[in-house]
C-alpha cells in the first residue's frame, strides 16, 4: 500500500522536514538517497518493527510530491501511513488529501 500527498514545499524542504520527524521517532536511517529524494528508515514501538520508505519529487510548479510505503509488522498500513502524512502535515502546514494505490 502506496500514500501519495502533494505539498506546496520543495523537496529539499520537504527532505529536511522529514530528517527532523525522523530524529523525533528515534528512527534508524537505512538508507537515504536525497538525489533521488528517497529516505528508508526504521522505527520500534510497543514492540513492534516497521519499515517507511518514503519518495519524495519535486514538481514543475515547484511543489513536492510526497509518496508513503509503510514495510513491516503493521496490521493497518493504511492508518500508518494516515498517520505519519498528518504528522508532515503539521510540520509542512498542511497540503492535498492522501491518495491510496496498491504497489
């Protein structure tokens, strides 16, 4: 299951805001290609494990598109990845509704 959301940010804003979420879940970088605007990190709570691979691009109009996979022991994937769009949206001040896709 695939989140997909635009914000009216860059990517490379978009990017920093998402190092900050990460250091604020004590997540554990796999790998992080910003080029690219691909971050895959690890986060444990309440005894569990997940996976959030996150892919970010920057349109023409200069607004970033930001695309979830949630990769792991969670049950509902669909309420995680709800979950960690609102917490960018809070920080990025809000932006499009999510839109689901199966990848």
């Amino acid at each position: 299951m695939v989140g997909k959301k635009t914000y009216p940010k860059s990517k490379g804003y978009i990017l920093n805001t998402l190092y900050d979420i990460i250091e604020l879940q004590k997540g554990l970088i796999i790998m992080s290609d910003t080029k690219h605007g691909r971050v895959h990190y690890q986060v444990s709570m309440y005894g569990y494990e997940w996976e959030l691979l996150y892919m970010i691009e920057e349109k023409e109009t200069g607004a970033g598109e930001v695309s979830l996979r949630i990769i792991g022991e969670r049950k509902d994937k669909k309420k995680e990845i709800r979950r960690e769009l609102t917490l960018l949206d809070a920080m990025l001040s809000g932006g499009t509704d999510v839109e689901f896709s199966e990848a």
